[in-house]
C-alpha cells in the first residue's frame, strides 16, 4: 500500500485507494524514460536502444548503467540525462490535483498538518518513552505507541496523552472492547489494543461515517482500526530491516471475558493513552525468561 503523505490522504478519508493508486500510476507516467531522453538529445541512436533493452533481458543492470559499460554514454552523458529525468518528476500532490481529486489548496493545508505532525508528532512520547530507550527493544516500542498514536488521530480524530509505561505479568483487566493481533517473524509479540466503550464508538463513527452504530460494527471497525495500525507498524518494521507477519485481530468483549490472561512465560509492557473520549491501553506482550 502507498504509504507517506499518500497514505496520510488515504488514512483521513479525503481519497479512495482507487484515486491514490490513479494518482501514483499518472505520477509515474509523466516521468521520461532515459532511453528517450537520450534519444531527444541525439546520445543514442535506435539500435543502440535495441541493443540496450536485449542485454538488460540478459542481466539485472540498469538502463543507464548498462549504456555506459557498453560504451554508448558517457558518465557525463548519463548525469546529464539523470537531471533532465529529474526535472520531468511532478509531486504526489500535483497528480492529484491534475486528476481534480482535492484542489492545490486542499493539499497544501493537509500537507501543512501533515509536516507539522511528523516533525511534532512523538515530542512527549519520546520524553514517556526514555526510560526504555536504552533497552534494545526500545525503538520498536517507540514504533508501536508512536504509530497508534497517529493513527488515533488521523482516523477517528481522537487527541491522545500518553502515560507512563509500566509493566504486568499474569494477566491484565479487560477494558469494554480488547483487539489482540500476533505478530511473527524476526520481532514476535501480541500486541493488544484495549479501550473504553466512548472510544470504540468514536472510531466506529468516524470509519463507518454514520452514528450509534450496533455492537456488531463496532467489533469489525475496530479490528479494521487495528489492522490499519498493525500494518503500518510491520511496514516500519521492515524498514528497520525485520520480516514480520501479523495475524488476524481477535476482539475480546469485556462481556465475555473480563479477565485476559498470559502465559506464564509471558510479561507485557503497557503504555495508557488517554485521550479526548476517554481511557485506551496497548500492550506489546513478549516472551520473558520464565518456563511455561
């Protein structure tokens, strides 16, 4: 999935994936291929460009990479034609007001917010979290609580104050509605999502668009809710260079349990949130050193 100030767009509702993907696909379109660029500047000829493609079939090279081992460009030649393909990029922002999807002022505010947020965004979950950040997981920690966070308040516009991170072994009290969703691989725990009946109904609302919304669909918008969140957070994951999976999320109904138990190999850090419709809880749940 797109991701950035696209996916930012996406995560708010001021476009469909269709219209990011529309938008992407018309970006990419209006870039120049090299080869044409080389073509236009008289550096190759046709058959140079025959020749080019059919030993890129053969190998795993770059255009402009293969041209100059070839001897058909320059270096010089291919810095030149580099920066003419540069100049022919247009932005994200450009291709969707070209497709009349948001207006230029439409994007200008929301890329504004969006700045603001990723340089201010984390400020006072950085000063909660530095008590961990000298542990090796506590990047990762930062990742989840920072990225829930966000998605808190790009979604379901709901403020969030975090609390200071504690510790819980054995069990933790369920709150009205919990998610829990696996995540395996080279970084594995559950993470869990628990929150207030206030805070459910207010995602529910804002992901379904409509008011009082059944039990039922509470449940699914807010697994939605956590999927969003969960990929996100797999996705800066890799880029920190770990392969991970994640599960389905399972919803776990204060009715139904009010209790959830761990392992007893098993201890969970807990980061409160407390946000503008009420109390919400994440816990990244890992294996300790204890023996089931």
């Amino acid at each position: 999935m797109p991701r950035f100030f696209g996916q930012y767009l996406l995560e708010k509702g001021l476009l469909t994936r269709e219209q990011l993907l529309n938008a992407i696909n018309y970006q990419k379109s209006k870039v120049q291929r090299l080869g044409e660029l080389a073509l236009s500047k008289g550096f190759l000829t046709q058959e140079d460009l025959v020749r080019i493609h059919a030993e890129q079939q053969r190998t795993d090279m770059m255009f402009g990479e293969l041209a100059v081992q070839l001897g058909l460009l320059s270096a010089a030649q291919l810095s030149e034609l580099v920066t003419m393909q540069k100049a022919s990029h247009i932005y994200l922002g450009q291709a969707i007001t070209d497709l009349n999807y948001l207006t230029m002022d439409q994007i200008e505010l929301e890329l504004r917010i969006y700045q603001e947020e990723e340089s201010t965004a984390g400020a006072e979950e950085l000063k909660a979290l530095d008590a961990l950040s000298g542990t090796p997981e506590g990047q990762i920690f930062f990742t989840f609580v920072d990225l829930t966070i966000k998605m808190y308040r790009r979604i379901a516009d709901i403020l969030v104050k975090l609390g200071e991170a504690r510790e819980e072994k054995g069990y933790t009290v369920n709150s009205f509605l919990s998610n829990l969703i696996q995540f395996r691989g080279d970084y594995e725990c559950k993470f869990l999502m628990k929150m207030s009946k206030n805070v459910a109904s207010r995602i529910a609302e804002r992901f379904l668009k409509t008011t009082d919304p059944e039990e039922y669909l509470v449940i699914d918008a807010t697994c939605e809710f956590l999927n969003i969140v969960c990929g996100n957070v797999s996705a800066k994951l890799m880029q920190m260079g770990k392969n991970v999976e994640i599960s389905a999320p399972q919803p776990i109904r204060m009715v139904d349990r009010e209790v959830i138990e761990f392992k007893p190999s098993e201890s969970a850090t807990v980061f409160p949130l407390f946000t503008t419709e009420g109390f919400a809880e994440i816990q990244i749940i890992r294996k300790g050193s204890g023996r089931e």
